[in-house]
C-alpha cells in the first residue's frame, strides 16, 4: 500500500487556553455532522491555537458559525496517510529537507491496523516547492 500525501484546507481558532474549550468546540462540530480529516492545538501567547482540517471545508464553515467559532482561513497543510513502518514520517522529512524546505510543525501517529498518519505544514511561501517535493499535483 503506497503512502498518500496530499493538501488540504484547515482553520485557525484562537481560544482560551482553558480546560473544556476544545472539547465543547468539538461536540458543536460533530452536531453539525463535521468530519475532521486533522485537529492539532497547542499553546501559544497565553492562549491557545486549535487548527481544524475538515473533510468538507463548508460543512465546517457552517457549523463554526452556527457555533459562534471566529475561524481563521482558509489556509493549506499536507496530511500523510499509509503503511506505518520504522521511518516512514521521517522519508517525507527527508524529501523537503533535501529541497531545503523547512517544516513549522507535524503531528503524527500510529492509526492502528498497521497504518500512520501525519498532519505537517510548511510557509506558505514554500508551499509549491513542497508540492513538487512530495509529487503532489
């Protein structure tokens, strides 16, 4: 089974960096049926920076409305899907590195059943570079 790779659209939110934030954004979007394809959040400033990559960029808007989410974006990450085995995050590192292109940030992790999945960007600046880089049209 060969790796996938592709771009996709995500959503910034910045929001308290409290207990039970996440978690209430997270129930407001699955009443709105959202499907999330990537969710990252980490701390920044004091507060906290959740990162959304919904499956449907629309469904998403309308449900973060609805729930009165003020949503940044759209913006573009790569999320990485495939076999897991010993290096496969640290190969697709090594493709940007070789074009001399950095990474700001990856998640990634075992899926279970013997796959992986990453959620990486990179500056927008690099962005088509990182493209070419990973053979993604």
């Amino acid at each position: 089974m060969a790796d996938t790779i592709r771009a996709v659209q995500y959503f910034k939110v910045k929001v308290p960096n409290r207990a039970g934030v996440g978690a209430k954004m997270l129930e407001s979007l699955r009443k709105g049926k959202v499907n999330l394809l990537g969710f990252s959040g980490f701390p920044r400033g004091g507060r906290a920076q959740v990162d959304f990559a919904p499956a449907n960029p629309g469904a998403f808007k309308r449900a973060a409305r609805q729930a009165k989410i003020k949503v940044v974006g759209p913006q573009t990450c790569f999320l990485a899907m495939g076999k897991d085995r010993p290096g496969a995050v640290g190969a697709l590192m090594a493709k940007l590195a070789a074009k001399k292109i950095n990474v700001t940030a990856l998640d990634a992790v075992a899926a279970g059943s013997g796959r992986y999945g990453a959620i990486f960007w990179v500056k927008k600046r690099d962005f088509a570079k990182a493209k070419r880089a990973l053979r993604i049209r």
